[in-house]
C-alpha cells in the first residue's frame, strides 16, 4: 500500500525541468525548509558569468564534475561527495569535465 507522507518525495513521478542547455533538474521542496535537487548536467558548457554562494551538500552519481573556486579549483566523479558552505567566501562553479553527462544530487538548506 502506498500512502501519502510529508517525508517522501516521489522523484519518478516529478519531470526533469531542462533549467539551461547544459543543465536539467528534478526539485523537491521538503516542509523542513531542505531543497533537494537531481541534476543533469552536460558537459561543454562554459563556466557561468556569476559565483553560486548557496551552500550545498553533492553526491555524484556518475560523470565528473569541476569546481572553480576563488583560490583553487577541484575535480569529482562518482562516489564523491562535495560540501560547500554557504556565502561568499565559499562562491563557486560547477562545469562538467569530459564526455558524459554528469548525474548528481544536491541538498540545500534555506
């Protein structure tokens, strides 16, 4: 029996939102205030013009991933789990690195 729950968020049923030409999204906004995100994203697309400073905690499905930071930059694939705090000293880009696209979930917190 399937029932109803504020702790379930059917993500089979949710479309994949295409939200730029490199990037598609499944979001679930849950009652705590958490936002939880699956990610698509292709590779080729250029590093965006502006920083994210949104904390977020990302788990990577499969598909590699590079983060520009301000200081450095890091690579991830599957397996790996990145935490970013949230504000300016933590800003970021994620841009997808090398032939496949990359699978991934994001958590957020308001």
């Amino acid at each position: 029996m399937t029932q109803d729950s504020p702790y379930v968020f059917r993500a089979s049923a949710a479309p994949l939102v295409t939200a730029s030409p490199t990037l598609k999204v499944k979001e679930a906004h849950m009652p705590d205030g958490m936002i939880v995100r699956y990610q698509e994203r292709s590779p080729g697309g250029a590093l965006s013009d502006t920083w994210c400073e949104t904390g977020h905690s990302a788990y990577v499905i499969s598909g590699r991933l590079r983060y520009e930071f301000p200081d450095h930059a890091v690579e991830v694939g599957p397996g790996d789990i990145v935490h970013i705090p949230a504000g300016y000293d933590h800003r970021h880009r994620p841009q997808a690195i090398g032939d496949e696209p990359v699978r991934y979930f994001i958590t957020e917190f308001s």
